[in-house]
C-alpha cells in the first residue's frame, strides 16, 4: 500500500494538471461545490464510451491534508448501458446511522470539513480528474417537486423549460424528470442540469405547442444523499418505503 505522504504527493501533482471540475471530458456530480456528510452518490459522466472495466479502486477520497479516507465506498461501480456514466456508492452502512460499519468506522465525511475526489486510472483513458467539496450537514430532507419554480418556455418555440429545484438532486434522477403535453403524450426532448444540480431545463424536439403542460416526477426521484421525496435514507426500513405517485406540476407555455 502506498504511504501516506506519497499519495498526498501523487494528489498534489494531480491536481496541479488536473482539469476544471465538470468540464469536458469528464463531469462529476454532486456539482456543486458541497456535499452533505451522509452523501451517498457519485456519478462520473464521460464524453465517450469507457474503454473497459471501471475499476472503484481507482477512485479515492482525500481528506484537507491530502490523506486517503480508507473504505469509504463500495466496490462496485454502476456503468450506465452505454458506457458514458458510471454511478459509485459510498458505503451505505457507513453513511446509515446505528449500522455495523457506521458503528465502527463511523461516516467517510464529517460537516465542516473539506473532502477531494480524485480519479487516475490509465485503465478507462480518462484522468487525472479532481474534485473538491466541502462537506455540509446531514441532510434529512429529500427533494420537494411541490415547491420548485418553473420558468414557461414561449409558445411555437424551443426555447428552455427551466426549473429551479431549490437543492441539488441526484444525477442519476435527472430523467426521473417528464414533460406531458395538454394530451397526457410525453414531450420527447433532451434533458439537462446545470446550477450544481439544482436547475433542470429540458429542450423539446420541436417547438412547444399551445395548451395546458404538467412537469411531472417518478417516485423515486432522489437526492444525492438517497432520501426520495416518500422517505428519507436514514428512516428505518426506507428502501422497504413504496412512493406511490410522484407530482404534477402544470405550466402551459407563455405567447409569444
């Protein structure tokens, strides 16, 4: 195992030549620039194709003086279909309260504090990539669709559907997120988060059309820290909870 002081070296040296956190060819989410104590979700969005396995070994979290945090996720990556996004979990019974592993180790992140992500793996042809948060609160709250802003798009355009989420949510939820049109059909389109994932916008196909629009969520639309708008991460027994209905909030499209 690599000593101490000549990983915080090698951490040093990546983030000397490192990119900008979420710029191309790589982005990392959470986006913004804090992450609560209890995150629980990464997810690496790559602007092609891995060329193999990823190996979660690779990745690591620093503390503020440049030393690993030891067993903070589990190991095992989740690649999406086609190879563009990998989603990392940090260990889930460090993150969950009065669990053996919490109870021993205690979680990988503590409030106050200021945690690095760093990837170089050769292995995928991406890297070396580094992020830095500071680490918040624990967050008990999952999102809250009800009280988001949405901005309407101008009719016979195609202008932006822009909604502004208050708090950031999961990247992996970003299409947990539709658009219906005044027929109850979905609007195809292309979806995007921006704001340290605390805007979603969705462009359509083609343009907007008159009528009442509804933006409507799937129940199991979750935070970074795996609370769902039914239940949050650390209520016991919440992966068990069954979020029946996601909501619906309706818009229609301004006139030009």
């Amino acid at each position: 195992m690599m000593r101490p002081a000549a990983f915080a070296a090698v951490i040093a040296a990546a983030a000397a030549c490192a990119p900008v956190a979420n710029a191309a060819p790589v982005e990392v989410h959470p986006a913004g620039s804090s992450v609560p104590e209890n995150l629980l979700r990464i997810e690496l969005r790559f602007d092609r194709p891995l060329r193999g396995f990823f190996d979660v070994g690779q990745l690591r979290l620093v503390d503020a003086e440049g030393l690993p945090i030891e067993h903070a996720f589990l190991d095992l990556a989740l690649p999406s279909a086609d190879g563009r996004r990998v989603a990392v979990l940090l260990n889930p019974g460090r993150v969950k309260s009065g669990v053996g592993p919490n109870r021993a180790l205690g979680r990988a992140l503590h409030a106050g504090g200021q945690v690095r992500l760093v990837l170089d793996d050769p292995a995928t042809g991406f890297g070396p990539v580094v992020k830095t948060w500071t680490i918040t609160a624990f967050q008990s709250q999952g999102p809250q669709p009800r009280l988001w802003s949405l901005t309407p798009p101008t009719v016979h355009t195609r202008q932006a559907l822009v909604v502004r989420l208050r708090a950031p949510i999961s990247a992996s939820s970003q299409e947990m997120i539709a658009v219906r049109d005044a027929a109850g059909r979905r609007v195809v389109g292309r979806t995007g988060l921006s704001g340290g994932d605390t805007v979603w916008t969705f462009v359509p196909a083609v343009p907007w059309q008159p009528g009442g629009h509804a933006l409507v969520t799937h129940p199991d639309l979750e935070d970074p820290a795996g609370n769902r708008t039914c239940a949050a991460f650390e209520q016991p027994r919440a992966s068990d909870a069954r979020c029946d209905a996601g909501v619906t909030l309706p818009f229609s499209p301004a006139r030009a």
